[in-house]
C-alpha cells in the first residue's frame, strides 16, 4: 500500500497535532511543515524528523514531494493557501471552517473542480461516538421524522482571551458554530433554509478582545425542520470542562440527547478544582491519540488511501459557510436572512 505524503501549513500547536497522527499513521508519513515563523517551523520539523521546511506555503506547494497538504492556520487565512496548494495538484485537508466570506468558499470550489483535487474541512463532529450513534439511529428510523433540534456549542472565557492570539479577528460562530451547525446539518438531513440569530456583547471587550461574546440563532431547514444553535466563548473559567457540548434531536416517535461535556464517566476532584478528564475529544491511550478531534484527521489519510468519500464532502463544508455567513447577516440587521447557496 503506497505511503502518503503529507505536507503541514501552521507549526502551532495544532500542527503538531497533525504531524504527531501522521506520523502514528501505518501509511502515512510528515514530510514538509511550513510557517512564515521559521524558527517554529523548523522546530517541529526537527521534534518528528521531517526534513523539508518552507516559510512560503507558495513555495512548499511547488516543490515539496508532499501528496497532500494539511492546512492548519487560522480561520481567516485558508482561501489563498487551499488555492495555490490546489493549483500545485495537492490534495487537501483543512481545518474548520472552509473559509470566512462567499467569494472565498466560491474561489476555493472552483480551484477544487479545476485541478480535480480531493478536499475535506475538519469538521469533526460527525466522528463524535454520541453524535455518530445519534446519526445511525436517526437513518435507522428510530426517532420516526426528525422534527426539531438544539445544539449549543460553547467555550471557557480562557480559549478567546489566551488560547488563541487572533480571536478578534474571528468568531466563536467560525471557531465552534461550523462544528455546530454541521452538525445540525448532518443530523436534520437537510440544508439551512433561513436563519434568526441575536448576538450580545461586552464580556469579552472588557477582557481586550474586541469581539461578540455569544449567538444564539433560530434555524429553518429546508425539510421544514427547525433548530435552535447557541454558540459563545464566555463560559466560565472554572467551568469542569473547556468546551459545552449538547445536542438534542426531536423526531415525531423519539427524542435523542447528547452530553459530551457533562458527563458522569468520570470526575477528578482535587481541594482546589473539581474536572471533567476529556475522554471523549482529545484523549490519549497508550500514548497514542484516539479522540474524536483526532479520529478525524486519521480518516481523511484512510479515504485518500482507499479512495472512498470523505465524511465531510467540499458541499458539506461550502453549505455550512454559507449558512454561519447568514447567521453573522441575521445577527447585524437583526432580521431573518434566507442563506444564499
């Protein structure tokens, strides 16, 4: 079975991720990072023995021996990256969401279909064990019709004022709401018809990040189903868990619910805190990564490898923009906005 190739653009902290699954990966292996900051560059390259290092991801797309190149940079930042490495014949995994604005996620489809490259947004809740059993038995005809949904996906105050340096530029809609509303998305079975979204801010301003604090937005599908989304980053500190999870799904013969982040599988409590140990997104076993943040970026080596769809098509990941960029609309004129595909 051939080896894959894979080339990393962003040395953060998440790069390191993906080169440290790659590298696990039986065939698969990291063969190029590139970050404008050398320094960082080089650095990871040296922790897992990779020998190439670019600081233009021009020119890593160009004449590094990578098959595929995993985008990992801020939100903001993927369109004129995914672009070039598209036009280098690269395959492509990017991190969520596919882009920030419509003429992005246009430019980027169309450099997918022009090149004839293979392309997945990480958006990796749908290899969440609840959300995926959710999903098998919402096709299985368990819960009858889905007929409403909640889902609320929400941040300490930690992730916007440290976590991340650029969380000004952003928003927690891009950040959490791409996961959120895919996987809505996914478990509705339809598209975004229309959206009513209020937002609220000033918990964070205070803080220096010049940013909404939270969303929460009214959804009609397509199918006539109807969703409520809450997205926010200002849970909290001492919140048992960095990240809120739940989802609930309304079918006209069941109902489904899903905790990922409150749960009673286990509990550390110290004199000074009490925590909820992640088991469930980024855990380790054996030293190995297994959680489903990871699962993820495994499966997309697998699907190059064997040729079969992503979870996650290039229409999932473009719908899913377009329908937070109607969300953001909605939250400014506070009116509902039909999303534009």
């Amino acid at each position: 079975m051939k080896e894959l190739r894979m080339g990393i653009v962003g040395a953060g902290i998440w790069g390191e991720t993906h080169a440290s699954i790659y590298n696990e990966h039986p065939f698969a292996q990291t063969v190029a990072i590139c970050d404008k900051d050398k320094a960082k560059a080089e650095a990871l390259a040296a922790k897992f023995g990779v020998g190439e290092v670019y600081t233009d991801y021009r020119e890593m797309a160009e004449k590094s021996s990578c098959d595929a190149i995993a985008i990992v940079t801020p939100d903001f930042l993927h369109a004129d990256i995914a672009i070039a490495c598209a036009n280098a014949k690269k395959d492509l995994l990017i991190e969520k969401p596919l882009a920030t604005t419509r003429e992005d996620v246009m430019n980027m489809m169309e450099a997918f279909e022009r090149n004839h490259v293979r392309a997945m947004v990480d958006l990796h809740n749908r290899w969440n064990p609840t959300v995926n059993t959710a999903k098998q038995s919402i096709d299985a005809g368990n819960l009858g019709t889905p007929y409403s949904a909640y889902g609320r996906l929400n941040d300490i105050k930690w992730v916007a004022t440290d976590m991340l340096s650029w969380a000004a530029k952003s928003s927690i809609l891009w950040f959490l709401g791409s996961h959120c509303l895919d996987t809505l998305r996914w478990l509705m079975g339809s598209e975004v018809e229309r959206v009513y979204a209020v937002s609220r801010e000033g918990v964070l301003k205070k803080l220096g990040v010049d940013v909404p604090d939270m969303y929460l937005t009214t959804i009609e599908f397509k199918n006539g189903g109807i969703a409520q989304m809450e997205n926010g980053w200002i849970t909290p500190n001492a919140n048992t868990c960095i990240n809120d999870i739940k989802f609930t799904v309304l079918g006209t013969d069941g109902m489904i619910n899903i905790d990922c982040s409150s749960h009673n599988m286990i509990q550390e409590v110290t004199d000074k805190k009490v925590t909820t140990p992640d088991i469930i997104v980024r855990n380790r076993v054996d030293g190995k990564v297994k959680g489903f943040a990871y699962e993820s970026i495994r499966s997309f080596v697998d699907r190059l490898i064997d040729g079969k769809p992503f979870l996650v098509s290039t229409e999932d990941a473009a719908n899913t923009s377009l329908a937070l960029l109607a969300v953001l609309e909605s939250a400014e004129k506070r009116e509902p906005v039909t999303v534009k595909y």
